[in-house]
C-alpha cells in the first residue's frame, strides 16, 4: 500500500499542472521580467514542469492508442500489426521507465547541468587508459540519452589515455542522473600495456557537481584571482592550440585551480573557467553549512585509494559490481559503450527509497 501511495504522489499530473499555471501567472506580474533572480528560476522551474507533462500527455496518449489497437486485434488477427504493437509497447514501456526515474529527482540541483571531472589514480598509462576509457563511456551515454557534451580542460596522457578530463554533461535532470556516478571505479583487466600478459588493477576518480547558475550569488574578488595563459598541452589534434588562448584560473584565498584549454577564443576558455571555479567555490560554502554535503564531497573527490571505490569492472569475470547496492551486471563491452542506464535507474531508485525511509 505503501508503494502504491508514493507512485500517485510521484505521478500526480493534475497538481505539477496546477504548478504550471501558478508559475505561467508570474510571469505576466508587472515586476516579473526586471527581477533577475527570480525570472531564472521560475522560467527553469517552468521547463522542468512543462517537459513532465508533456512526456506524460504523450505516453497517455499513445497506451490509448496501443489499447485501441489491441481492442480491434482481438476481433480481427493481423500479424503485421500485432509486430507493430509489440514493437510501440517496448519502447512506451521504455519511455514509462524513463518518466518514473524523473519523477524520483527531489535533489535541489537535480535538474541542472553536471560539470564531470574524471582523474586517473596511480598506476601512469594503465589508469590514464582507464580513464580516458571511463570518459568514452559517459559520451556514448550522453548522447545515447540526449544529453550533450561539452568538454572544458582535457590533458592527454604522456603514452596513451589522459592525465585529467573536465567535461560538462548538458540537458534536463543531467546533474541528478551524473551525481551517482561520483567516487572510485576499479578496473581488473589483463593489461594491453604488459608485455607479459599479467592481471592489473587501475582506478580512476570521479567528480561530479551541478552548474552553478546566474541566479545564485558567488562573490569573487578579482584582486584574489591569479590569471594564467598558455597554449594547450598535449599531443596534437583536437586537444592543441596554436596560440596562448588556454586560461588557468587560481583563486588565492582557496587554493582551487581550475583550467580550460578547449575553446579556441581565450575569452571563450575564461568564462569556462570561471563557471568551474564559481562551482567549486559554491560547493565549499555549502560544505561549511551543510555537514552532510562536506562527507559527501569527501567521498566523491577521490585520490584513488583503494578503499573509497563505488564500483568494480572486472575484465577477466565479465562482471560490473556496483558497491553501494551490491548490484552486478554482466554486459562488459556494451556497459563501456555505454549501457548504464540499468545501474544508474537502480541507483537513482535506492538514494530515494532512503530519503523516503528518512521521512517516515
């Protein structure tokens, strides 16, 4: 009964409706469009509702329509149509799944943009291959998910792989999707950089924020910003530039470096950067208000020691072990090509079992 419950509450589509138009009569206020502030985040609350309701609208209408079609089956047997059917009642139960994940989102930034970082642990090429291997995952994700990728700071790895990728994943709900991916993942596989053949273990980091967007004030105080530019390092190709249009950012009082080196316009390459350093600044006031949210940043800005991993691909057993569910699943090559929507949709489903046990 319980369950029962929660699935109307998520699934309430008259109330996000009457959210809507609530959030549609702002913007006809007088003072509406010259409040900065609050024209950014009704405008994005006003996408997020409107998106829910429309996928909704359509998936109602189209089991109408599957239902419709079932009807007339039963008095007439047409095996072409009976394919068709079984084929559109796949992909609507699809597209079901995919609405009931959204619904689970309760997260503040949930539905923002993600900003990912991805570091290699030790180990030299074989985690640096990892990494670059764990970045190729996310971006056939993303675009098998119809999200987009933006990449920020990329340094090549010195014989194969890459040093460090900052990416940003770009679309509704991306950081609430990405956020279950921060932390170690540990790869055991027989290495291809080992002439003899041995097993070896690599880990890689994870590091996932949400965008920090106009509305929210981060104060930064020019006078404690250290402004770098260099050209791009790397190898050559899609990485390198051949002017100084790469930016390091250094934020004195904190520390924090931040680098972007993809665009081509130093401009371009600083207004990057400083959506990133705004980021990480947002995220380290909030840890000195919110406990919570400092343990969790812990856990995710991994150094790559062993004890800090999430998750395990393990080659030689063809098993991908997801630590903090105990979930495994056995598609090696389809997951790293990206395939994770199962792990993510049951990581998404057990962070908000646990909120809800919290609130009882």
């Amino acid at each position: 009964m319980q369950s029962c419950k929660i699935w109307v509450s998520l699934f309430d589509i008259s109330k996000l409706e009457d959210e809507l138009k609530e959030l549609e009569k702002q913007t006809t206020e007088a003072d509406f469009w010259s409040d900065s502030k609050k024209l950014s985040v009704v405008l994005g609350k006003i996408k997020s509702i409107k998106s829910k309701c429309e996928n909704y609208r359509k998936i109602e209408k189209e089991l109408r329509n599957l239902i419709e079609i079932s009807e007339l089956l039963k008095i007439e047997l047409d095996d072409e149509m009976v394919k068709e059917v079984t084929k559109n009642t796949k992909n609507l139960v699809k597209e079901i799944e995919k609405l009931e994940i959204a619904t689970l989102f309760s997260g503040k930034y949930d539905n923002m943009n993600a900003i990912v970082t991805i570091h290699p642990g030790a180990g030299g090429t074989e985690s640096q291959d990892w990494a670059e291997m764990l970045y190729r995952m996310y971006n056939r994700w993303a675009m098998q998910n119809d999200f987009s990728i933006k990449e920020l700071d990329y340094l090549e790895g010195e014989e194969a792989g890459l040093k460090s990728v900052t990416f940003e994943v770009l679309g509704e709900n991306a950081y609430g999707y990405m956020k279950c991916e921060k932390g170690v993942h540990r790869l055991v596989r027989i290495s291809p950089f080992d002439s003899g053949g041995r097993r070896h273990t690599s880990f890689a980091s994870v590091e996932v924020l949400p965008e920090i967007t106009d509305d929210i004030e981060i104060e930064i105080n020019p006078d404690d910003l250290r402004v770098d530019t260099y050209r791009a390092s790397g190898a050559g190709g899609q990485h390198i530039n051949k002017t100084s249009s790469a930016v390091r950012l250094i934020h004195e009082p904190t520390g924090i470096v931040v680098e972007c080196q993809t665009e081509r316009s130093q401009f371009q390459n600083r207004d990057n950067a400083m959506k990133m350093l705004r980021t990480k600044l947002y995220e380290i006031e909030k840890q000195k208000q919110d406990s919570e949210i400092a343990n969790s940043r812990k856990s995710q800005v991994g150094s790559g020691d062993r004890s800090e991993k999430i998750r395990t691909y393990n080659y030689p057993q063809g098993r991908i072990t997801d630590h903090r569910i105990g979930m495994s699943v056995y598609q090696m090559e389809n997951f790293l090509n990206g395939d994770i929507d199962e792990m993510i949709d049951n990581l998404i489903a057990a962070d908000r079992a646990e909120r809800l046990k919290g609130d009882e």
